[in-house]
C-alpha cells in the first residue's frame, strides 16, 4: 500500500519519482509513515497530505461525472416519487443525493414522457413548481420497480468505491502511544501488553487474541476499536454490472454529525465512524457473500464489504457453524493480497478491496485451529493471559468502585485464601464482576444496600462456581 499511495502522488506531480524514493529511505531508516517522511522533507504540506490522504468524494457537476445514464437516474427519480402526491424538486434531490441540476435533468426526461407534470407554481422558477405523477408514471413506476425495486440514495460505480476505500485504508491509520493509553486506562492491563498492541493496530495487519477464557479478549477488541482513528466515507450503495449492492447499514455504520460541513462533497457517501464489525458463533461462509433479495432485485453487501476501512472482530473462533479451515480458507487470498472477489447471481465476478484489520479472538489453542502456513499471514500473535494476583485485586477494586460497592480488604483476603486457595479456583478477570453482580442481585431483592461481607461473598461463590 505504501508504493501504490506513494505512485499515486507521483501520478498527481506531488511529489517526483526522486523525492519519492528519497521518502522511502528515510522511512526505512527512521519508520513513520510515508507522508510525514515526505512532510518532514519538506516535499508535501499538510493541506496536501489531508488531500491525499483524507480524501472526500467530489460533488458531481454533470451526468457524466455520476458514473450512472440519465435514464438510470430517471428511472431512480420515479421510484421514488410514484407513491407521493404532490412534491418539489428539493424533495427528490434530498432523496436520491444527487445534485439539483441533475436531478432536474431526469425530471425533464419523465415530463417529455409524461410520466409526471407540473401541478402548480407559485413563482416562474424551477424550485417553486409542484410536480404529480401521472397515472401513465405510476404505472411505469411500477414496471421499473418489478426489475429492482431499490429507492435509496444513487449508487457510486464500483470503480470510485474500489479507489476510495484504497485512499481511506486502515493501513494508513495514525495511532499514538496517548491513543491507546486512554483507550485501555479503564481496564487492568500490564505494561508490556500494550506496548505490544500498539504497534500491531499502527500496523493494520491481522492479529491472533486468544488465551483461556473470560480474561477481556474480547474488551480489548472492542477498545481497540475506539482507537481507530479518522471518519471515512462509504456509500449508501455501488453499482456494478448493472445491479446495485447496498452498503450502508446503520448497524455498522455510525454517521458523523457535523454542524457544518467544512467542504460540499457528493452526497451519495455518507461520512461515518471507521466501522467497528463483531460476529461470533453465527458467522457462516454465506455471510461473506452477496445477498440477493430475490423480491426486491437488489443486493446486500457482504459483512466484509461493510467492515472495509475499519474493524472485523472475528470474536469465539472456531465455535462458528462451520470448520474454522473452512474460513481460512474463504480468506487466505484475501489477508495476502487484500482483495476479495465477489459474484452476482448474473455470474459475473468483480473484485473489491479487503481493506480492514482482522482481529480472530479465541479461547482455544490456535494451533489446534489452524495449520502453520495461515499463522504466518497472521502477524500478531497475542495472548491474554489470567491476571496475576495484584491485577486481580485492581479489578476487584475497580468493579467494587464502579459498581458503589464499598471494598473490603479482610474480606477480599478471605475469599482469596480460603476460596480461591483452598479449592485451586484459577484467578480470572471477569470473577470480580460476576461475583461482585450476585451481590447486587441479592441485595436487590432484600432491599438493602450492597456489602462485600463475608457471607454475600460467600453466597455468591456458591450461586457462581459448581461443585465448590
């Protein structure tokens, strides 16, 4: 990713072939990435490496810079205004998300037609008239709708999609030393843990989590998602090869609110969140496919597509409806060479970038989950461990904190030593909250305060544990 940003500036005459290769040495020598090595060379300005690297799709001023036919945006137009009864033209431009000129270059279309008409105007300019659609229009309507029935947002041609997803890459995220401190201070984690996690999210490349169970394999992975730096722009959906693909799913994706947008961009992206992906034991290989609605005609992005630029937490691996070799397989090609190839029920394959840092969280042994050859394409191995015994007590300490639970060291002892000791109870982070969730419960329901005692610890050790 690095030659192909850095051939793309020389393409744009950012920078020369010399000063280029100039960047690569000195990042060699000295790392960073390959912009602030360019900045610090005095070869590029920060106004050209946001342009670059934090790009924003452009406004369309023509049909032709859509990507799409006239006749695929009138057809779109009517869709969307075939069940409405009166309406302007602002109204379909919010609609569809495409500027006004073009949009009244559709409807000019559907008038020559007379699939709509002009019901009223209070002055003589476009932005007053009141259009209808005519009986002849909904039944056209109806037509166009029986072929594919999507009333979204224009879609964007797949190639622009492929480009941006590439500009935004999670590969060229910027993460500091202060960035994942404050993501983790909430949790008890020794030191030398996170200078390992550091470098492997700067990285973007794909990591192992596992280590026996309820020890916050997964809590790292959810807080790793905070540290994802930067918004980025998906689109509402892509057009290739004559279908749409939806893509924005509001599940996934968590729009940016900005009061005011600093620059006017092509409003068939939207500006999110990078996304953050968690799936477990209901990942089947069908997930990584298209989904063709059949009723509708259109299509669902698969969960890989919707995660590009972001985060994809495979989370209990190998506890998946299918064989864990089965997923590796699906992805090897994809974590090499970071593409992944799609198909439509037409037949036709399209590739798509596979743009993302996979993270695989198991509490199994990983070998006995996978061969050598895929271990080596993961980079990162980590092991979360259980806590040692002054870690425990931190987290005894926080939840008890959290939770208004007054601590009580004599009765932490206790538990320790005559529960923990005595029955060989191995020490595991998420005991303190569960034990600490019994008291609540109990006190809940005796409508009393909680307390750490001796007798509420030991209730909920007997509620908690088996065989005791």
């Amino acid at each position: 990713m690095k030659m192909q940003i850095g051939q793309k500036l020389v393409q744009e005459n950012l920078v020369t072939e010399e000063q280029l290769q100039e960047a690569l040495t000195r990042q060699r020598l000295r790392g960073g990435r390959l912009g602030e090595n360019l900045q610090a060379l005095g070869y590029m300005t920060e106004k050209d490496m946001d342009r670059i690297f934090k790009p924003i799709p452009l406004l369309p001023d023509k049909v032709e810079d859509t990507g799409l036919s006239l006749a695929f945006i009138a057809d779109l137009v009517l869709k969307h205004i075939r069940h409405v009864g009166a309406f302007r033209l602002s109204e379909v431009v919010d609609s569809v998300k495409l500027p006004a000129p073009i949009v009244d270059q559709a409807m000019e279309v559907l008038r020559r037609e007379k699939l709509v008409e002009v019901r009223s105007a209070s002055e003589f300019v476009r932005s007053s008239y009141q259009f209808q659609t005519t009986d002849k229009g909904k039944s056209h309507g109806a037509e166009v709708a029986e072929i594919c029935s999507y009333t979204g947002p224009a879609p964007v041609p797949l190639d622009r999609y492929r480009k941006l997803v590439e500009l935004q890459t999670i590969k060229n995220i910027e993460v500091t030393e202060e960035s994942v401190c404050e993501a983790f201070s909430s949790l008890v984690i020794d030191d030398s843990l996170l200078r390992r996690l550091g470098p492997a999210i700067s990285s973007g490349n794909p990591m192992f989590i596992y280590g026996p169970p309820g020890n916050g394999k997964t809590t790292i992975a959810e807080a790793i998602g905070r540290i994802l730096p930067d918004d980025i722009f998906v689109p509402y959906a892509v057009y290739v090869g004559g279908q749409i693909v939806q893509v924005f799913d509001p599940v996934t994706h968590t729009p940016v609110q900005e009061e005011q947008p600093s620059e006017e961009f092509d409003r068939r992206w939207i500006k999110v969140k990078r996304p953050v992906l968690i799936t477990g034991g209901e990942l089947t290989l069908k997930s990584f496919d298209l989904d063709f609605n059949r009723i509708a005609k259109f299509y669902e992005a698969p969960l890989q597509m919707k995660a590009n630029n972001g985060l994809f937490i495979v989370d209990d691996f190998g506890r998946q409806q299918m064989n864990p070799q089965a997923l590796l397989n699906r992805w090897i090609v994809n974590l090499d060479r970071r593409i992944d190839f799609l198909s439509l029920h037409t037949g036709m394959k399209f590739e798509i970038p596979f743009d993302q840092l996979v993270i695989f969280s198991t509490n199994l042994e990983p070998k006995s989950l996978v061969d050598e050859a895929f271990l080596r394409r993961i980079r990162y191995k980590i092991k979360i461990d259980h806590p040692t015994a002054l870690e425990y007590e931190q987290i005894f300490r926080r939840v008890c904190e959290a939770n208004g639970v007054p601590f009580d060291q004599d009765v932490f002892n206790h538990l320790v030593k005559d529960h923990y000791h005595r029955y060989g109870v191995t020490l595991s982070a998420c005991h303190p909250r569960d034990i600490i969730d019994h008291i609540i419960d109990d006190s809940r329901f005796y409508k009393h305060s909680p307390k750490m005692t001796r007798e509420n610890v030991e209730t909920a050790w007997g509620n908690y544990f088996i065989d005791q």
